[in-house]
C-alpha cells in the first residue's frame, strides 16, 4: 500500500512540471515584435489625427490561461479593442473603456477653446456686452464645436460608431451644440454639415448687424434685417431641395421664432400649424405700424383692416373651436388670465367662462352707451350695474385673492365698463 501511495505521489509531481513547462512555452499572448508595455490606457495620435499601426497579437488558444490588464495594455487603441474583444469583453464595457480614452484624449483641447469657462468668476462684476467679446466667444464656439466633430470621427473610426453621439440621439439631444438643437435632424445626415456652414455664415452676419444695431430699429434696421434673412435662404437653397427648404422654413426662420410665441396657448396638429405660417408669410409686415413711422389715417387703417384680414383668415383656417381660441389668445388680457388660472390650480375652463363674460358685459355696454333714450344719470347708472355685477361674477370664479392680482395685470377692462364722472358730475 506504501509503495502504491508513493507511485501516486510522483506521477502527480510529474504532471504538475509537466504543465509548469507547457504553460510556460505555450502563453496566451506569445512574445512577439512589438511596442512595449505602456504605464497608462491613453491613446496616443500622431499630427494628422491617425492611429499607430497595430502590433500583431496571435488569436487565443483553446488552453486556459490566466490573463491580466497588463497582458491587454497598449498604447493602440484598434489593438486594445481587438485584445479585449478576443477574450471576450462585452461590447459595451469596451466602449466605455475607449470613450474615457478619448475623452482624456480631447479634453485639453476642448478646454483650451473656452479657458474662461473653468475660471472663477468675481460675483461683484457685472458682465458688459462687448462687440469684441461676442465675436471671439463665437469664435470659439466654432472652434470647440470642431474639436466636438473630430472626436466623434475618431470614434467612428475605432469602434464603427460613436456611441456618445447614440446616447444623445437616444435622449433626444443634438449631435453636437449648435443653437438649433434638433432643428436638422429632419435633414439627411450627409446635408448637416453643409447647412450648419451655411447658418454659422449667417449667425455671424446677424450678429454683427446686432453690434452695428445696438437695439435702435427703425425701417432701415428692418429692411437690413430682411435683407440678410433673404441672403440665408438664398444660401440654403442651394444645398435643399424645395420640401427641405420649407421645412426648415417652418421649424428655424424668424416667423417660425415668432409663431412659437404667439401661439403658445394652442396646440395644434402639424397641418393646423403649416396653414397658420403660410397665412402670415403671406402678410408679411403688412400688418405692423412701426412706431417710428409717421402714417396717415388712411395707411395705419389699412394696417389695421390687413391685420382683421388675416385674423380672420387663421380663425377660418382653423375651423370654429380652435379659430376663436386663436383669437382669444392673441389678446393680452386673455393670456393674463389664462396663466392666472394655472398659477392659482382654478378649473379648467375657468379662463374661457371669464373671458365670455368680458364679451357680454363689453356688449351690455356698447347698447347702453347706444341707447338715446336714457339720459345722462340713467346711462351712468346702467353701466355701473353692469360693472358691478361682472365684478362679482368674475370675482367669484377667481376668489378675491386671484381677483385683486387680476385687476394688476389684464383686469383693467372691468374698471373701463363704468368710467367714474369727473369729481362735481352727476
């Protein structure tokens, strides 16, 4: 039994040297030619942005072997990704490790364009514009949203994708910031770059006609504003089709901006808006009496009868509901009212009831004020009835708090039912 113990002993002893010799001249990264062994993961990229050429590691054996991080490091990123994609890393751990490689990559270059932005800033002074200063921060926008595009390539380049730029596809953010957040998207992906040239071109144009302008408008500040806005779709169109042209029409032009803030209280299907744009191209500046333009009668009524004209065209557009909500909302005192009755959580409807109730008490009044019949205290006494029982109407739909901040802000009109009569007057 001893001897048999003893044969067991030296034939595992044997197998045991034997793999100690096998391992040994049979490694899963065999030593080849290449660089050596780099202290830290960050790529390293000649002059012209290129990658190294990869030093050759052989495919793994089917044999076990234990591998570390010092046996995948190189300065090669096409060769880290290969290594790690050969013993099996998932994708995404991949990604992330090439990512943070890029990023340190990048990230003085980035910071070098803007340096000011990781500087404390004193909290006592006050930022002044300054023409200078707005063209050079423009300046570097550019320049960082260059930087911005050469990473993304390099990327592309490593991995097939750019998986940062996925991720802010996935959250509905923009390839890269440019002041349209998604407003090309719509656009093939090969046109992007091209139009972003072009709209840059014309950023830079506006804002030095801002520098020039300095906030003072008059007709020929306007009609410089027009011509430069025409020079941008001229630009455009010669890298859109027509349909292209349009759609950027109506998501980035200046009545695009505008639509956004009138119409701000509806919602509307993507027809609804189209049919709205096209009506107010139509008018264009018919429908504006500037202030510093001296008009007669006869010119400033018919800047008041286009604007009627158009009103009256939207709200036709736009079908009997949705038309009168359209003209609601172009009223002041209705859009004060409206973000009142959101502020205080009242019901919904709440601005509508009142604003109806604005109609006929202002109708009351128009058939008082027309009525030859009554005399002078008669008139003043109807017209304070009806003052006074639209104020308890409104002031008990709103509750008296809401009421006191609605006479501050687009309530005026109520006052205006029943003028007071000068002091000494019946």
């Amino acid at each position: 039994m001893k001897i048999f113990a003893w044969l067991i002993a030296i034939s595992l002893t044997a197998n045991i040297l034997l793999a100690g010799w096998w391992m040994k001249n049979h490694s899963i990264f065999p030593q080849l030619p290449q660089a050596a062994p780099s202290k830290t993961t960050q790529a390293s990229v000649s002059d012209s942005g290129t990658v190294p050429a990869a030093s050759p590691v052989p495919e793994l054996t089917n044999q076990l072997a234990a591998v570390t991080w010092r046996d995948l490091q190189t300065d090669d990123l096409k060769e880290l990704i290969r290594r790690l994609r050969t013993v099996g890393c998932p994708e995404g751990i991949i990604q992330d490790i090439i990512c943070g490689d890029v990023d340190r990559l990048f990230e003085s270059r980035l910071r070098a364009t803007w340096p000011e932005d990781n500087q404390a800033r004193p909290y006592w002074k006050v930022q002044h514009w300054d023409a200078a200063e707005s063209r050079k921060s423009r300046e570097r926008f550019h320049q960082r949203r260059e930087v911005q595009k050469e990473k993304s390539d390099m990327l592309v380049s490593l991995l097939g994708v750019d998986p940062e730029k996925e991720l802010r596809k996935a959250e509905g953010q923009p390839d890269f910031p440019s002041g349209l957040n998604s407003q090309l998207d719509y656009l093939p992906e090969a046109k992007r770059d091209a139009v972003q040239k072009c709209l840059d071109a014309f950023n830079d144009k506006m804002q030095d006609f801002y520098d020039r302008n300095r906030g003072f408008w008059d007709g020929q500040s306007r009609a410089e504003q027009k011509q430069l806005q025409d020079q941008e779709m001229q630009g455009l169109a010669q890298i859109l089709t027509p349909d292209e042209l349009r759609q950027f029409e109506l998501r980035n032009s200046q009545l695009a901006s505008q639509l956004s803030f009138d119409l701000r209280g509806l919602s509307l299907n993507e027809q609804q808006y189209a049919a709205i744009y096209d009506i107010r191209k139509k008018y264009g500046d018919s429908i504006y009496n500037w202030s510093d333009e001296d008009n007669p009668p006869d010119v400033a009524g018919q800047i008041e009868q286009n604007k009627k004209n158009m009103d009256g065209e939207i709200a036709a557009a736009l079908g009997p509901d949705l038309g009168k909500q359209y003209q609601r909302d172009q009223d002041y005192s209705y859009r004060q009212l409206a973000s009142l009755a959101v502020r205080n959580d009242l019901p919904a409807g709440t601005a509508d009831k009142i604003y109806d109730d604005k109609d006929a008490a202002e109708q009351a009044v128009k058939q008082v004020q027309n009525d030859p019949t009554l005399t002078p205290q008669q008139r003043q006494a109807a017209l304070q009835q009806i003052r006074t029982e639209t104020q308890n109407t409104i002031k008990q739909a709103l509750g008296d708090k809401s009421y006191k901040r609605y006479l501050r802000s687009g309530g005026w009109w109520i006052n205006n039912l029943a003028p007071m009569p000068p002091p000494g007057r019946s």
